[in-house]
C-alpha cells in the first residue's frame, strides 16, 4: 500500500460512516414513533379494558357483593395485567386481584384519575359510578413489558436491516470510490516516482474532466514547465562546467606560463629563483650546501645570427634536452635568459663531486648538435657559486654565478669558473666603461691606429684597417673586444663609427694627397651600423665631405652581421657596392656561413681568421681549412687577406698558395697616423 490511510481507504469510511449514521438517525425515529404508538395504543386499549372493569363493578359493589366483584376482576382478559384493586366508596380495598399471588399488592400514592405511566407500569386510577359522586374506585397495574418485547425485535430486526444495508453501501462504496481515488492516487503516485527518479517526463494520465481531471492537468502543465526549467538548468550547468573547465585550464596554463618557459618547457627565472630560494631554506635547516651553476652558451649570437632563429630555438631545446639527462630530481634545470641556463645542486657535499659534475655538464657540449640535418657545435661557459660560502641570499649567489660566468667567457669559453669575490669587480667594471664611453668622444680619448696591409709577394703596402682604441685616462688602453660591445648596447656605435670612417677617410686622404694613390683605408662595421637604413648614403656623405674616392674604401664586416638576415643583407651589400666600396667578410671561418649563400653576396675579399693563421704551417686542420678558403675565394674570384701573420714561416705559406694580401705583426701592428705615414714612405723607397 502507497499510503497509511489512503484516499479510497478514507472515502469508503466516511460513506460508512455517513450511511450508518444517516440509518442510525433514521431507524431511532422509527423506533421512537413506532414505541410512542404502540405505547399509546396500550394505554388506550387498557383504559377501555378498565371502563369496561369499572362499569361491571358497579352494580355488585353498591350490593357489596364481595363474591361479584372478586368474579369480576379475576375474569378480565389483559394479558398484561398484573394487579387489580376495588376501593369503596371510603376508598377502602373491597376487593383485589393479583395475577402474582405472592407479592403484596402495592398501590402508588396520590393516583389521579385517568393513566399514569412509569418505567414499567401503566397504572389506571378509574371511579366507579359518576365521578363526582363514586361509588367506589377502580386500580388496575398493568405491565410494559410486551412493550419492552416488542421494542426488542424491532430493534433486532433494524439492526440486522441497518448491518444489511452497510455491507450494500460497503460494496458500493468500494466500487464507486475508484472513480474518484483512482486519479488521484495515480497523481500521489506520480508525484512519488518523479520525486525519487527526478525523471520529469512521466506525466498523469487524465481519466476524467472534472476538478481532478483539472488538477492533473494542471499537475502535467507544471511538470513540462519544470522539465523545460530543468533542461535550462542542465544547459547552464553544462555550460558553467564546461567554462570552468575552460578558466582552470585556462589558469593552469597561465600559471604554467608565469613558470615555465615555453621553448624549453624548463622552469623560467622566476620558478628558479623559488626553487633556489626553497633548496637555501632546506640548506640552512640541513646545514648543507647548495651550488648553483650558471650556464651561457658560448657564440650563440652567431648561431641565430648566420642560420636563423628557427635553428637557434632548436639548438636552445636541444641543450634543454641533453642538459635534463644528467640532471638529478632532486636538482633544478632552468632557463633564465636567451641562452642562459641554471643549475641548481642541492647536498653538495665535497668540491671533488661537484667538480665532477660540472666536468660532466661541459662534456655534454663536446658532440654536435644534430638539427634536423644542420650539425651545430657549440660550447658552454658554466659559472659556479656555492651556498653559503659565496652568498647567503638568493640575489648574491645569482649574481655571483653571474660574474662567474662572465669570467668563464674571458678565460677564453668553452670552460667553468668558481665564484672568486674580485669577479665583481670585473662586472661593475662593464658598468663603469658604459658610463665613461659617453664622456670619451667628447673627450677624445679615442683614437685610432693603423695596420698595414702588404701585397703577399710583392710586400708592398697596399693599404690599412683603421682599429679603435680608447685611452682611458684611468685604466689606460681599452681594446676594441671589450668596449665595441658595449658601445653597442648603449647605442654609441652608430656615433663613433661614423666618428672612426671619417677620421679614416681624413688619414687615408692624407696618404693620397702625398702620391700614394693606389692606398686603401679598411673600415670595420658592427651589425648595429650595418641595420641603418641609411648607411650607404651616410658613407657617402662621410667621403664627399673628405673628398675621398669610395673605391678606395674597404667595409669589413662579420660573418655572422650579413648571415643573420641574408635577404636583406643581399641588398644592403648591392646598395654599398652600387656606391663603389668594396666589402669584405672578416674573421672569416669563425662563423657559419653557408657556402651557397656566400655567392650571392656581392663581396670582395675574405679575411681568414688569424686563428687558422696562428698554426697553419704547423696544425693539418688549420692548414686544410685556410687552403679550402683560398681555393674556395679563387672559384667565387674574391681577394684574400690573411689576418695574424707573425713569422715568415706563415707568410712563406701564403704567398705560395696565393693569398693576395697579409696582414699582422710581422710586418706590423695597429700604428698611429704618423707612424703608418713614416711606414708607406719606407715601404715606396724600398720598391722604388
Ligand atoms: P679585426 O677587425 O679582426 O681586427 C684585427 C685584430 O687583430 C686587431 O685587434 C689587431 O690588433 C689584431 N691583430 C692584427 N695582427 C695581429 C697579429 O699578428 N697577432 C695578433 N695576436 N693580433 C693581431 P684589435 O685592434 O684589438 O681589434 C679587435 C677587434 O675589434 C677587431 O677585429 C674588430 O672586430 C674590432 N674593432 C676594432 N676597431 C673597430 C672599429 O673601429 N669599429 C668596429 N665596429 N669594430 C672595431
Ligand atoms: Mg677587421
Ligand atoms: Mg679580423
């Protein structure tokens, strides 16, 4: 059963209920006016019974004919009377009759004439004779109960009409409630099974058009509002979800941005500088110690300028890869710049193994890189600081690996260095030279010195290369290596290399006004200069201003400044060789020119490295690559300066392969404008 007490449970009661009480009412009328009138009829008919009992006594009793009387009396035919007394006239017993002769005959007090009626009596008090001159009184007492009887069957008989009828009202109620309960039973038990399934589908069945036909459809009308509510919902919430799966992942990646870097997919600055700050807390609790190797790969500049930043990314991955090797879980690999790597150590706990570890790390480089065809060497300088000898906090002991570093580059790369307190110095020197460089051109503290160029065979001068210097009235001669760099990061090059071109042109000008016509001045230009729009016609301007032929004006320029763009390099060269200069690639071999780009540059001469130079005549690579060059120049018909040469041994060399032109220490250093001038004159006197 779906209910305690249910709907048709209840109806069935209340039409009992409403059926026996109606019966109830009903047969207890009946009953009360059938009892009243059989009543009254008993009173009547025993009246008439005791006229009649009065009138016959008469007679004998005013014989006083006891026996008559007596007679009488016992003779009256009333099935319920029970007792019979004649009074005389003084209101004495005459005579009397008791159907029960064993009880005393007891006469109630004060009778009026007439019927008086109790519980169970119906007592007649009647006068004999006239009443207002009796002859005597008459007393019958006559028994209820056949009334009584009687009111017993016919309650017997109600009941049993009255039970009838119920179980007929039952039956019928039964069958008739199912019209009204049924819908709405099905309607509670709809209700039930949404509320437990949530299934807002199911809809009541309407069975009739009346008031519950209504509500039921009032009931389906409000569901389909909720399943359409509920639908809406589910699509909110579908959508809610599916946006908060958008924001987290959302975050998730704008966290890993904030953290990671997305070339290398390695820990960014900012999650190594945590990690460091988190291994110097452990450092600390534990009492051990944390090296932290700070990692540059050597020449990386080229390698983005001269093969592009496709491959420089690969190469930066590459590295990431072959680093992440050899790194512990519990270390930390980083990339904290452009090409700048971190390694964090955490429990070092002897110098001997960690010096094997940074061995390890700088043997990773000894192998090329294969990218995708393209093999790459490159090299690592790794700056080493340790906590807590070096550094307490996270700052000192980056900077200090920093400076490390740097001091690894100066040794000459491809090498480590252990953090040495005087490196800072070093650094905040860079700092003090970019300060000082603005000051120097105004107050002249540059210069320039000339180094001759010779003829290989003839050793004739053939002309010069302008070289910067800096005398700094403090630390006295800087070289170009150090503060060309940064003139270029504090934007001065473009000033001092207009500054060094004219001064050039003016000296170069000079040697020509004294007869030495065939002389030609060398130029060395930085990628900086070379990416002005503008830079041709600034030379010419620099030339018309010193009245000097273009054609004797010689552009030197780097490997990797005309490999880092070759499109534009490419119409950059034509724009300056259409002016009439010639152009030649310095320190060539050092970079890594592509041999099929290198024809479509419109060059002139090549200046092999002195770095091949050093040891041509003793080293089978260096002899092999300066041949390879010189051969290669003679295909593409370009000139060929050796740069470097300091014996004759080299020199010999050169000349029988037909290098063009040499320049070095041999014949003689970079040299002020007077000097050279004593120099060419010497030179002309020995050819004359
Ligand atoms: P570079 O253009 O390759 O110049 C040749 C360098 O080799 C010069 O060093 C020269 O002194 C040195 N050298 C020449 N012969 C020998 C030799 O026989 N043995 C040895 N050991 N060295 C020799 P320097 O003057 O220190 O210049 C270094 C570099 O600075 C130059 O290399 C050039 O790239 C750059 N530089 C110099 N002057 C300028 C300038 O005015 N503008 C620009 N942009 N760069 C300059
Ligand atoms: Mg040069
Ligand atoms: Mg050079």
């Amino acid at each position: 059963m779906l209910f305690r007490f249910s709907i048709k449970l209840k109806l069935i009661w209340i039409i009992l209920l409403v059926s026996l009480l109606s019966i109830g009412i009903g047969f207890t009328l009946v009953g009360f006016e059938q009892h009243s009138t059989i009543k009254k009829k008993l009173i009547e008919s025993s009246l008439i019974h005791g006229r009649l009992l009065a009138l016959n006594t008469e007679v004998p009793l005013t014989f006083d004919d006891y026996e008559a009387v007596s007679d009488i009396i016992s003779r009256v035919e009333m099935a319920s009377l029970e007792e019979v007394v004649i009074y005389d006239s003084e209101k004495q017993v005459f005579a009397q009759f008791d159907r029960d002769e064993n009880n005393t005959i007891d006469v109630p007090k004060n009778l009026e004439f007439g019927a008086t009626v109790d519980a169970k009596w119906i007592h007649l008090y009647l006068p004999i004779g006239t009443e207002e001159k009796p002859l005597g009184f008459a007393y019958l007492k006559i028994s209820l109960e056949p009334l009584a009887d009687q009111n017993m069957r016919a309650a017997a008989f109600l009941t049993t009409i009255a039970l009838l009828i119920m179980i007929f009202v039952y039956l019928l109620a039964h069958r008739l409630q199912a019209y009204i309960s049924r819908p709405i039973l099905e309607l509670a038990y709809v209700a039930k099974e949404i509320s437990s399934t949530k299934d807002y589908s199911i809809r009541a069945k309407v069975y009739h058009d009346d008031e519950i036909g209504s509500l039921t459809q009032t009931f389906n009308e409000m569901l389909d509002a909720v399943s359409e509510r509920e639908r809406e919902r589910d699509e909110a919430e579908m959508a809610l979800t599916e946006s908060k799966g958008r924001l987290e992942s959302a975050v998730k990646e704008l966290q890993y941005l904030a953290n990671y870097d997305s070339l290398t997919q390695l820990p960014n600055r900012d999650l190594c500088v945590d990690r460091l700050r988190s291994a110097l807390l452990r450092a600390s609790r534990n009492k051990s110690k944390v090296a932290l190797l700070m990692l540059d790969l050597d020449h990386f500049k080229d390698v983005n300028d001269s093969l592009g930043h496709v491959v420089g990314d690969e190469l930066l991955k590459a590295v990431a890869r072959r680093l992440h090797t050899i790194i512990k879980e519990t270390d930390t690999l980083a990339r904290v710049g452009g090409d700048e790597f971190v390694v964090i150590i955490e429990n070092v706990v002897d110098n001997y193994k960690l010096l094997k570890s940074v061995k390890h790390v700088t043997e990773l480089f000894n192998l090329h890189f294969d990218l995708e065809g393209c093999m790459v060497h490159t090299a690592v300088s790794v700056g080493i600081c340790i906590y807590p000898n070096d550094g307490l906090d996270v700052n000192t002991l980056m900077k200090n690996a920093d400076a490390a570093m740097y001091k690894a580059k100066e040794v000459g790369r491809n090498t480590f260095q252990f953090y040495e307190p005087e490196m800072n110095a070093q650094i905040l020197r860079r700092i003090n030279l970019s300060n000082d460089l603005r000051a120097a051109i105004e107050r002249k503290e540059l210069n320039l010195v000339f180094q001759p160029k010779y003829n290989t065979k003839s050793r004739k001068v053939v002309g010069a290369e302008a070289l910067l210097r800096w005398n700094h009235p403090v630390i006295g001669n800087i070289s170009p290596i150090e503060f060309i760099p940064i003139a270029e990061n504090t934007g001065l090059i473009n000033r001092i290399g207009l500054w060094v071109l004219k001064k050039a042109c003016v000296t170069a000008k000079r040697f020509h006004s004294l007869g030495f016509k065939d002389f030609s001045i060398a130029v060395n230009l930085s990628a900086i200069q070379f990416k002005q729009v503008n830079l041709p016609e600034m030379i010419i301007d620099v030339i018309n201003e010193v009245d000097y032929p273009p054609s004797k004006l010689d552009l030197e320029l780097t490997e990797s400044v005309i490999m880092s763009d070759v499109d534009s390099s490419v119409k950059m060269l034509s724009r300056l060789k259409s002016k009439g200069f010639s152009i030649a690639i310095d320190d060539f071999g050092t970079g890594y020119s592509s041999l099929s780009y290198l024809k479509r540059f419109p060059l002139d001469a090549l200046k092999i490295d002195r770095t091949f130079i050093d040891d041509v005549t003793t080293n089978e690579d260096d002899n092999a690559i300066t041949l390879a060059i010189l051969s290669m120049a003679k295909a593409l018909r370009l000139k060929v300066v050796a740069e470097g040469v300091e014996n004759e041994e080299q020199l010999h060399f050169l000349a029988k392969h037909n290098c063009g032109e040499v320049q070095g220490f041999f014949f003689s250093p970079g040299v002020n404008d007077m000097a050279l001038g004593q120099l060419i004159e010497e030179n002309l006197a020995v050819h004359q």
